[in-house]
C-alpha cells in the first residue's frame, strides 16, 4: 500500500511538473454573451482585431454612413480593438492606423490598453500625417510595442485628423 502511494504522489508530481514546465497557454475562457469577469490567457496567444469587422467599438459614431459599432473612416476619431481574451504577457502589440479628414493634417495617435475596457493605460503617442493615397484611402502607418502586459482591448485614437483605419494584433515570440 505505502508503494502504490508513493507511485501515486510520484506520478502526481512529475504531472505537475510537466504543466508547469509547458507554461499556461489558455487559462480560460469567457462563456458566450459574458460580458464580466477576465478571459486570461498565459504568457501570448496570437489575436487581432480590425476596425469595421463587428467585434470592437468606435467613437464618434454619429455618421449615418456608419452602420456597425466599430465602424472605419466616417469621422470616427476612436477605434477599440477587442482581442476577444486577456493576454498575460509579456506580448508584443503590432498596430497599424492610418489618419485621414485631409491631406497634410498633423496629429498624434494614442494607443492605450485595458483588461476591462474601463480603465486605460497610455502605451503610446506618435505623431502622424495624412497621405492621401493615389489609388484612395490614407497612407498606414506601423507602431510595435513590446512587452505588454495584462491586456485584452488596444484603443487607437486620432483627435484632429480622424482616424480612417486600425487595426491591432498580438505578436508572440
């Protein structure tokens, strides 16, 4: 008998072990239609979001050209990007964002993170310029910010020049 219980706490242990060493990849999951409560994912899962997909939300969203919450271009100057889950980290944010209104307009992109969609973090303030393109739309621009932590939603935010499109994505490795 006291064998078997040392193969048991044996085995036990090596199962311990062996997750621990594999890292937590998925931590959980938010049922379907659950609003509250963290989604947590281990140290990075790949994840992306772009604006006018239905998933996130943009502010203002006034226009009547605008029918989605997280629409594209329409004079929207916000756009929130939901990761869908709570990423541990560290992880890497790859955003892209182009501003629009006019050719030659100057302003800053802010890019901000949250667990909760409530309370932001400031990650970023790049300044930008509009490019109107040849073909139609507006230039893109890139910003990679390593090491981020704790984040499920990626806030893009261009004041004075709109922000015409976003778009935000885990990078893991």
């Amino acid at each position: 008998m006291v064998m078997l219980m040392k193969r048991f706490l044996l085995f036990g242990m090596m199962f311990v072990f062996a997750f621990t060493l594999s890292g937590c990849t998925l931590c959980g999951y938010l049922s379907p239609g659950e609003t509250t409560g963290p989604t947590l994912v281990g140290e990075c899962a790949p994840a992306s979001d772009v604006c006018g997909n239905g998933i996130g939300w943009s502010s203002p969203n006034t226009d009547s050209h605008c029918t989605k919450a997280d629409c594209c271009g329409w004079y929207v100057t916000t756009q929130v990007h939901d990761l869908g889950q709570s990423q541990m980290g560290p992880v890497s944010l790859f955003v892209q964002y182009a501003p629009g209104f006019g050719d030659g307009c100057s302003s800053n992109a802010i890019i901000s993170k949250s667990a909760d969609n409530v309370t932001w973090t400031q990650l970023a303030s790049v300044p930008v310029s509009s490019h109107q393109l040849s073909g139609g739309g507006w230039q893109k621009f890139n910003t990679t910010i390593p090491d981020v932590r704790d984040v499920r939603y990626v806030k893009v935010q261009i004041d004075d020049c709109y922000n015409d499109w976003s778009s935000a994505e885990v990078r893991c490795g």
